[in-house]
C-alpha cells in the first residue's frame, strides 16, 4: 500500500543457511492453488488496490493474484469510488476480496471507534459483506500521527479492530515493520487479536515477482507480508498469506480456543524428534512450512517445540 510513498523499511537480511546441511536454500515459490471467493490457502498470491489502480482486476488474476484487498475509505470523510468496482471485479476473477481502511486516528481510541464505524458502513456500501477481512492501514500520512507512543497507539487500533469485530468483520493490522517495531506496542495488539498482522517489508525496491522468504519479517501474528510494491510489473503492491485465509467461519484473527497452538513458520529445513530428543527417521520438515506449536520443551538442554503428538522440532527453526 503505502500510497504516500513515504518510506519503507528495506531488510538487509543475507541468505539464511540450512540447519542440516544445506549450504544454501532457494527461495521457494508461491503454491499453485485453485482460486475462491471465500478462501485461500496458505501462501497464496495477492494484491491492494486503491483509486489510483483500475477497477478491473482480470490482469491481475490471470498473473496469479489469489485475493485482493480494496481500499473502502479514510478517516470519516473518504471513500473509494472504486471500491465497489474492484470488490466486484476480484469476485467475477474468482479472488477473495477483502478490504482496508486508511487510518488518521493517531492514538486517539476516540477518533479511532469513529473511524472503525465509518470503515464498517464503507465496506458494506461497497459490497464487502460481514464475514470479510476488514484491515487498519496504519502509517504516516494524511495527518496521522505515529508518533505518539507505543501503547497509547496500540490501545487506539484494538478500540478499531474491536468495532470491526463486533460488525462480524475480521480484524487485520496493516503496518510496516518499521512501525511495528518502533511505533507500537505490537505485542499487545496480537494478544489480543492472534495472528492479525498484515506487515510490509520489502527485500529491494523495484519489481518483484515471488516473494524472498529469506527476507520474511520475523515477528509473531503475521498473517499476510507485503512484499513489494511492483508485484510483476504491474504496479501494484503484491502480497502472500502465511496463513489460510478465510471469509467464512471463524476470524484468524479471533484469540485461538485453548489448547488450539499458535502458528509459525520454519526459517529452516527441520529435523523432527520425539519427547526423548531422537530424532525421527525420514522426517523433515521443509522451509517456509507452517506449523502448530503448543508449547516449549527442554530436552536434553536445547529448547524444543512441540508441534503434535510426541513430535518436536528445535526451537531454532522457526521465526
């Protein structure tokens, strides 16, 4: 997204190295998968679009865009006149269309429950019906204040993404990882809303196709990294789920029952070992796979996770 254009941060990560051996692993590419209104699998491809993008979204789809998250409004004063267009357009392409709110609520919780309100009767005036994705676009620009501390901002987008729950939309935060890391108290929005992070973090500027897993964001509750903001040449910014993502059923972005684990996703290829530390024959796990942990185990010293029934992974592998 980032429409301002103001910045973004750039990771300068170096290639990550094998844990068993590999010298070095190749960024894998996105899953081929069928396409759906209402659902993608995990590592799926998609796009945001604002007004400045055209409300016809079948160039988009027949380069491999699975969803598409529309722009329905800013502030209370804003709403997309493309946004209906493009919410139907991503339906008749077979994407999942999903939706984003530009915030200019600063810290106050407030502005953000008018915002929140506004956000909700946007989405549904442009078709985006309850059930579906509804984000906070939260950065610099158009008067809105980053600025103003870590918790105070955070308290504002959980009063936002409160309202957009109560609406029976599913919560989602948009930020950079920049901001994430500096300009709120992150830790406290996924407490309260798991696995709602929709971060941007770009490898390079310019094009890029498939995303580069070795520059993934390492943060917990990323449900959805934006990648780049030239997604195939097409000038738009190009996003993949970690996660399934679904418009129907329950929210990812709803605290987990308990006992359900918490999603993760391996930064290495890894080995698979029982309760005792030995390691299982023929089981390894590859990079950029998701798993379920349910919780920490010390085995023999070195930290594990536990990831099923008597099956452990080290806790090294995972971001």
């Amino acid at each position: 997204m980032f429409f301002k254009k103001r910045f973004i941060t750039k990771l300068a990560c170096v290639a990550i190295f094998s844990t068993i051996g590999i010298a070095a692993v190749k960024a894998q590419a996105p899953q081929t998968v069928q396409a759906s209104t209402t659902s993608v699998a995990a590592r799926s491809l998609g796009i945001d679009v604002a007004s400045y993008q055209s409300a016809d979204l079948s160039a988009h789809a027949r380069s491999g865009a699975k969803f598409a998250v529309v722009k329905v409004s800013e502030g209370t004063g804003y709403r997309n006149p493309k946004a209906s267009g493009q919410v139907a357009s991503a339906r008749r392409q077979n994407m999942m269309p999903m939706g984003y709110h530009f915030a200019t609520f600063s810290a106050s919780t407030s502005a953000a429950k008018r915002e929140a309100n506004y956000a909700i009767a946007s989405a549904k005036a442009v078709g985006l019906n309850p059930g579906s994705y509804l984000a906070c676009d939260y950065e610099s620009g158009d008067g809105n204040n980053i600025n103003m501390g870590k918790n105070p901002t955070a308290n504002a987008i959980i009063a936002f993404m409160k309202k957009v729950k109560d609406a029976g939309y599913k919560p989602l935060l948009y930020a950079s990882s920049s901001v994430l890391r500096n300009n709120i108290n992150t830790n406290k929005v996924v407490n309260a809303f798991p696995n709602s992070l929709w971060v941007a973090s770009y490898a390079i500027s310019g094009r890029i196709d498939n995303p580069n897993f070795n520059y993934f964001p390492s943060m917990n509750g990323v449900s959805i990294w934006q990648f780049t903001d030239n997604w195939r040449g097409l000038n738009v910014d190009g996003n993949i789920n970690v996660l399934p993502l679904s418009s129907s059923g329950n929210a990812v972005s709803q605290a987990p029952k308990k006992n359900t684990g918490k999603a993760r996703v391996l930064k290495h290829n890894a080995y698979v070992y029982d309760k005792n530390g030995k390691r299982k024959k023929h089981k390894v796990l590859k990079k950029n796979h998701s798993v379920t942990v349910h919780g920490k185990k010390t085995i023999h010293g070195k930290k594990y996770y536990k990831i099923g029934k008597n099956k452990y992974i080290k806790a090294a592998n995972l971001y």
